[in-house]
C-alpha cells in the first residue's frame, strides 16, 4: 500500500485513513519518528498509556507505596 500525504502550515499532515484502520490509530496514540543506518525515516505508533493501563504490567525489585506513586503521577511529580 502506497498513500501520499502533503504537508501543511506548522508542518502538520494527515495519516491516511487506509493506515489509520490497518493499525487501529485513534488521538491516544503518539508517532515516533526516527531516520535508520540507510538514511530512510521510519515511524512507530506509540500508544500513549494511562496509569491504569500500566498497572500490573511492570515489576519493581524494591518495594512500592502505591497510593504515593498515584499522587505524584497525577500532580505531574514523575
């Protein structure tokens, strides 16, 4: 698949629709872009996670107040 975009004031463009759909975009979603070894850019879609989203997902070796961890995650502390 093949999609051309142009890019608009402040350099913003449009992810094609054909892309949006393939890779199940919505706004929760970051790219990230970087230029590989032969020169080509290429990008990722970073799905932006909430707390809760990464509750149980990682593991700490230490112990972890977690009613702490949530005031400072929501007072912009982390």
């Amino acid at each position: 698949m093949v999609s051309i975009t142009s890019i608009y004031d402040k350099f913003q463009t449009v992810i094609p629709q054909e892309i949006r759909q393939e890779f199940n975009l919505d706004k929760s979603y970051k790219i990230e872009w970087r230029i590989n070894d032969n020169g080509k850019v290429e990008l990722d879609f970073i799905k932006e996670l909430s707390l809760e989203d990464m509750v149980g997902r990682y593991v700490s070796s230490e112990p972890i107040n977690a009613v702490e961890l949530k005031n400072d995650f929501k007072n912009g502390k982390l």
